[in-house]
C-alpha cells in the first residue's frame, strides 16, 4: 500500500494506483556487504514439523543467535518517514530515528541479527543491529523494497517491488541483482511459502488474484483470480502445510486456498478491512486484523472457522505486526491513527496503546521465536 489512506478513498484512487510509472533502471545498484547467510544461523531448540510448520515457533523458543538482544517493538512509521522503537514490558518509545521515504515493513533477516526497513519511496534497506535498537552503516540501495523476503535457506532474498510489477530475486547478503522477475499481478504485496519452500504463493492486491511462483526455477507457474473482486493482503499458511489464507481488505474477510493445484477453496468473512494474519505461538490459531472497523477475529486453524472476535474499545485501525515470544500479547500497528497496540491473546483487552508517528504500517516485535526468517514482519520456521 501507498502513503496511508482510509479505504473508501483508496478504493476510489485504485485505477491511477495501479498505473503508476516504474523508475530506474532494469537493474539495481548493487549493496553494501549485509549479514551472513541464513545456513549460517545457529538452529533453535525446535524445528518445524511436518504436522506444524510453526512448531520451532513456540513460547520462549529463541535461537541462540538472539541471546541477549533486548525485547522491542520496531515501527516503521509510513508518512513520518521514522522508526519508532517501543519497550515492550515498559509500553515506553524508547528512541525515534529517521529512515529512507515511505518506510513500509521492518524485517528479519536470516542469520536473526539484522533488522531491515523496508523504504519503497526512498528505495533503501536501513539496517538496525537489535542488539542496540540503532540503525547502523549507510541505507542498501535497493529499488522500490515494499516487501522483503528470504527463501527457507536464506540464501536469496525476494524484494517485492510493487510499484514496478516484479519480485526481485538477490543476494541474501550483498542484496546484488540476480533477476527481475515480472509478474501479472498488480499490486503484488505479501507471500509465503510452502511447507517444502518449492512454491509460494504471493497476493495482488490491485489484480484480484493470487500467483504462484517457482522458487528454485524463479518463474510464475500459476495464477488464479479471486471469485469476487477483492483486494487480497497478508499470506499465511496452515501449519499442516496444507491451505494458504489470505486476508481480503475489500471482501472484508479471508480466503482459503489450496496451493497444489493452486485454487480458491472457500471465504470466511471476519471484518471490514480484513488485513494482517498472525499466528499464535502455539500454531492453534491466527489473528486476523479487521483494520476497517478497529477488531481483532481469532480464526482457529484445525476447524478453519472463526470462533471469537473481538471489538477493540474506541476503535482503531489494527494492522500487521506480531505476537510476542510467550505468546501473551498482539502488538499492531494502528495505521490511521497514529499508535501502536498491545493485545491480550487470551481475551482481546487492549493492554496498551502508545503514540508513535504517522501511518504506522508492518511493525516487527523482536527477537521471536524460531531459527529461520523467511521475512515480512518476522515470519519464522
């Protein structure tokens, strides 16, 4: 998504958004050295499970790479053009320091002591050591990084570049160019892999549809159009590996869908502006954030069905960002209003809410558990 906009005029500006002219050239600068590569991770106590691609992923299940790295909550705040850093256990902003333009998610990187901010409009990674929650070296190069993933051996990473149609596949470490991929899907914005990471399957938020893409062969092997026109969002798979969801913010809920062959299964409605997916620590459930009308719906993963909602007091507008490593708390970014809220898990009480700046987007709660960063806000195995 662009500089943050409440839906009905973003829905009326879509035909000029998905048009908007590419720059730069066909091939990035290359960047600065970045951390080790992912195979270079030291493993966590737990690993994923056929039966529970998040089963290394559960309470206190922190790698011995993160050892000693403080809890934080890393905002990246859209039309501020800042990273707002919050004590979790104190709800205190810690520092505030500014980033390349439009600043969109903040990411884990591979080896787990690297922190990226995302800046589409700046076309820059700023990197954070959260061993000290600053920003350290000069901002990546890197064109139009909406989005950043890793593949499961961190060894390539996967820039989603929404603005100029493409995924571009780099270096995990150096962030060198290996090869623009175009897509036919406009607006492409998040993804996830498959339990073997063989595929993912990314959503178009502009196009309706979802695609499925080759991750050794780097090439588009499937697309499928949403039964209704929608505005697909976050990718999550089940934790049998067997379904992708995908959050619907104009349909207002979340479809499931089937990866091989990649094919729409079902919809279950959950709330307007239906946005961020987080699983909870236990794999059990997802939290989907309804960022149109300020609520939280719990979908249970075993029985695909929504068995709680919960309506957020004086309302907001929830967005993507993560579960805390004892599965306690929801931190979310509230992206019209300018804060950030802490959630219980158990029963929805709104814990906290703390002012940061403007457009608060994908914000990463850091360290989490599990050994391996396939990226976004920290999607860990």
């Amino acid at each position: 998504m662009r500089r943050s906009i409440r839906l009905p005029l973003l829905l009326g500006a879509l035909t000029a958004a998905t048009v908007l002219p590419a720059c730069g050239g066909s091939s990035a600068p290359e960047g600065r050295t970045a951390p080790a590569r992912g195979a270079d991770a030291t493993p966590a106590r737990a690993e994923a499970s056929a039966s529970n691609v998040y089963a290394g992923t559960g309470p206190g299940n922190l790698a011995p790479a993160t050892k000693g790295v403080p809890s934080r909550v890393y905002v990246p705040n859209s039309e501020s053009d800042t990273v707002t850093v919050i004590d979790p256990r104190r709800r205190k902003v810690v520092r505030t320091f500014d980033v390349g333009g439009l600043p969109q998610h903040v990411t884990p990187a591979p080896d787990l002591k690297t922190l990226y901010v995302n800046s589409n409009q700046g076309n820059t990674l700023t990197r954070i050591d959260p061993r000290t929650a600053r920003k350290v070296g000069r901002p990546l190069p890197v064109e139009d990084p909406y989005n950043l993933y890793f593949t499961p051996d961190g060894r390539t990473a996967i820039v989603v570049a929404e603005r100029l149609l493409r995924l571009d596949f780099r270096d995990g470490r150096t962030m060198r160019v290996e090869k623009h991929l175009p897509v036919p899907c406009k607006g492409i914005n998040h993804l996830d892999f498959s339990a073997d990471g063989r595929y993912f399957v990314a959503s178009c938020e502009f196009g309706s549809a979802l695609i499925k893409v080759d991750t050794h062969r780097r090439k588009v092997i499937d697309r499928v159009d949403l039964p209704r026109s929608g505005m697909p969002q976050d990718v999550r798979i089940s934790p049998d590996g067997k379904l992708f969801y995908v959050a619907d913010m104009q349909a207002h809920g979340v479809w499931v869908a089937d990866g091989d062959p990649l094919r729409i299964r079902k919809f279950l409605p959950t709330g307007q502006g239906a946005h961020g997916l987080q699983p909870s620590r236990d794999g059990r459930r997802v939290f989907v954030s309804n960022r149109g009308e300020g609520s939280i719906s719990v979908l249970d993963f075993a029985n695909r069905k929504i068995v709680k909602k919960w309506q957020m007091p004086g309302g907001g507008s929830p967005d993507m960002g993560g579960v805390s490593p004892d599965g306690r708390e929801l931190w979310l970014g509230g992206r019209y209003d300018g804060e950030v809220y802490a959630i219980d898990t158990r029963n929805g009480k709104v814990l906290a809410r703390i002012p940061v700046g403007s457009g608060p987007h994908g914000l990463a709660v850091w360290p989490q558990p599990g050994s391996r960063s396939l990226g976004h806000t920290g999607n860990m195995r």
